[in-house]
C-alpha cells in the first residue's frame, strides 16, 4: 500500500551544493586540480541529484535498489536520497476517450457504442508496482466493461411486454451508473477512483440501421393509431349516448351499427372525409 513521507526542504541544501561547487572551483584557482575537481564531482553527481520539484497534483514515487521507500505527495521544491530513483505520477483528473466499439446488446443486435470515463490515481504504490502502464490498463479495462454492459441491457424496447425495462437508449442514469460501477471493480487492482463514465455514442451498426429505423417507425405509427382508436371509441360511445339521451332521433341496432361503422371510419381514417348528401329517406 501507499506511504507517504516528508521530505526535507531542497533550499538549504541547494545553499550548500553551491558552497561545495565554489570551493572546488576555488581550489581550482588555486591549482589544486585533483581536490577540486573531486570536490566538483561529488556535488554534481552525488548531491545535485537528489534535488526534486514538485508540481501541485503531482507525485513521485521513491525506489532504493528495489524497495519501495515511499510517496511524496506534497508539492514544493525538496532534497532526497541522491540515490533513490523518482517516478512522477500525476494526481490529476484525466479524461479517457473510449473509441466507439461494435457491440452486441442483449438481444443481439449490432451496436456502436462508445464512452467518456474521468479518473484519477488515487494510490501511487497500486498504479505503480501492481499493473504495467496504468493508463493503457484504465483503458484496456474500460473498453471491456462498455462490451459486458452492452450485453446487460437492450438497445431499445420496442416490445410492449418490455416497454417499462430499462435499456441502453432511454435509462442512462441507470446505465451510466452501472458503466461506473463495472469499471471501478476492473481498476482497484490499480488504484484509480472512477470519477464518472458516461455513454457519450449510441447507434445502430449501420447493416441494421436501416431495418431498425423501420421498426421503430411502424411502432410509432401503431402506437398512434391505438390512441386515435381509443379517442374515437369514445366519441362514438358519447355521440350515442347523447343521442340516446335528449330523444333527437330514435335509432334501432342496425342503424346504430352503421353510425358507429361511418363514425370509426371518419375519425380514425388518415384523410379527409368525402360526405354524401342523402336527398331520399332515412332507407334509401
């Protein structure tokens, strides 16, 4: 797991590399080569290497010969072990684009489909030591769990039976969260905190696209049709009975058939009705 250290201040330090690095260029001047330049040596490769700076949202993970000695957290300007070895790690948020993917849904039918995941290190020591190339990792892993959710849900639900289920076009709350949920379990392992993951690319594959479109029109159009046929019901029934009511005209079960049969045809036909003046009877 990750421990975090404190480092010294690098200003002091930094002081005393520069005091070091004259006096050996004094000694320099003063032509005692071998001091000097052993002097000089020492404070250039055995001192100044130790000096760090650290950015805000940054990190660096420190490594002696194989051992993990700690995280530096805290940004600033610090002096270390000249011979610890410093891995940078950024703490910041990052923004994986995940490449729309052809994909099944649970019906079976071929999607695109396509993500936005934000995340940030939240253990140095997990991101480092535990995966190889955390990044590629976020998004190998992320990709795999767009391919398992696709297959949870259905693209659309064009069924009756399943109108209320949700699925991947009308439900994303639920499905975004989901998203989450299945890609935070892949990256503990690593040490990243999902921040959020959203579906940002949703269609069809184009080989059914087409069939598809027609689909969800013709269910459309009978759904339209199953309201004017329930409105017109229910005019026809109050016409009756209005009719019935206020004595206007006293019609047997014939008559009544056919008013209702001219009625259903008027209100529920897609154009616009023809009239026939009857100049006869009633019967003719």
């Amino acid at each position: 797991m990750e421990k975090i250290v404190k480092p010294t201040s690098g200003w002091a330090m930094l002081v005393l590399c520069f005091l070091i690095l004259g006096v050996g260029i004094a000694l320099l001047a003063l032509k005692l080569i071998p001091l000097g330049i052993a002097l000089i040596t020492i404070d250039l490769l055995f001192i100044a290497p130790g000096f760090i700076a650290i950015e805000p949202n940054n990190s660096r993970v420190l490594n002696l010969f194989g051992t993990y000695i700690g995280t530096i957290r805290e940004s600033g300007f610090f002096y270390t072990n000249p011979f610890y070895t410093k891995k940078k790690v950024s703490m910041r948020a990052v923004t994986l684009d995940v490449p729309t993917l052809k994909v099944n849904d649970k019906q079976g039918n071929p999607i695109m489909i396509g993500a936005v995941v934000m995340y940030r290190v939240k253990d140095t020591f997990q991101a480092t030591f535990d995966v190889e190339n955390y990044p590629e990792f976020v998004k190998i892993q992320s990709e795999a769990a767009i391919r398992k959710l696709a297959g949870m849900y259905n693209y659309d639900n064009l069924d009756d039976e399943h109108h209320d289920a949700p699925s991947l076009r009308t439900s994303s709350d639920e499905v975004n969260h989901q998203l989450a949920h299945e890609i935070m379990e892949r990256l503990q392992i690593a040490g990243i905190q999902v921040i959020e993951a959203r579906i940002n690319n949703l269609a069809y594959s184009t080989e059914i696209a087409g069939a598809m479109l027609q689909r969800q029109q013709a269910t459309a159009i009978v759904a339209a049709r199953s309201k004017i046929v329930e409105g017109a019901v229910g005019m026809v029934e109050m016409a009756l009975e209005q009719l019935s009511r206020k004595n206007i005209v006293d019609l047997d079960e014939e008559k009544k058939a056919a008013m209702v049969s001219n009625l259903l045809v008027v209100l529920c036909g897609d154009r616009n009705a023809q009239p026939i003046v009857n100049t006869g009877t009633l019967h003719n």
